[in-house]
C-alpha cells in the first residue's frame, strides 16, 4: 500500500504544511519548533510505517503518528489560549487532528484484521 494513496497521509501532510504557514512569522521558536515538529511527525510516520513489511511494524509507526495528533491537538489549544493563534485557526487544526487520529484508528484496526485473517 503507497502511503501517498492514503487520504490520512493526504491530510496529515497538507495540516503539516499549513502549520508551517501559518507560524512562519512567530518568533516563539521553542513554540514553533515544538508544534512544526508535532505537525510534521504525523505524516512521516504514517509514511514510514506504510513503507514497512509487517503490520506489526506499520501498526506500530501509525501509533506515534496518532500520539502526535494528540500533541499536536494540545499545543493548538495551549497556542489560542496565549493568542499565538487564532480561534478558528486553532479549531480547524483541533478539528483535523481528531478526524486524522479516527482515521489512523481505521487504518490499524484494518491491519489487525488483516493480520489474523
């Protein structure tokens, strides 16, 4: 399976590029640093995962790309709160890491299944 055929990958790396956008400016780097990082885990580890052989491996990979969801989601809170970001920026991006997250759900469950039978 091509990681680029995946709508997840799709998603996770076009929310990568518009934290990259978006913070460009911000002179916060340990901030920026931080949530860039976040962003940018979510695809190269469901890209790394997909590229590996077992479901095992992939499953593996697909669960640190869903844990930087979560901490992703977290630093767009924390960056509304102290007004790095705006409300609806911050929303958006709340809203796309939950959907990604559920969507990496299916993507790992699909491999179990497809592992034991």
């Amino acid at each position: 399976m091509d990681f680029e055929k995946l709508d997840v990958w799709k998603r996770s790396a076009r929310l990568s590029a518009d934290i990259y956008k978006a913070l460009h400016g911000l002179n916060d780097r340990g901030f920026k640093d931080q949530i860039t990082r976040a962003g940018l885990s979510i695809p190269c580890n469901i890209a790394e995962g997909m590229s590996r052989r077992t479901a095992r491996d992939k499953i593996h990979f697909l669960l640190i790309a869903k844990g930087s969801c979560a901490e992703l989601r977290t630093q767009a809170y924390i960056g509304v709160d102290i007004g790095y970001l705006a409300g609806d920026t911050g929303q958006h991006w709340i809203q796309e890491t939950r959907d990604i997250a559920a969507m990496l759900s299916g993507l790992i469950n699909r491999l179990k299944q497809d592992a034991s039978g």
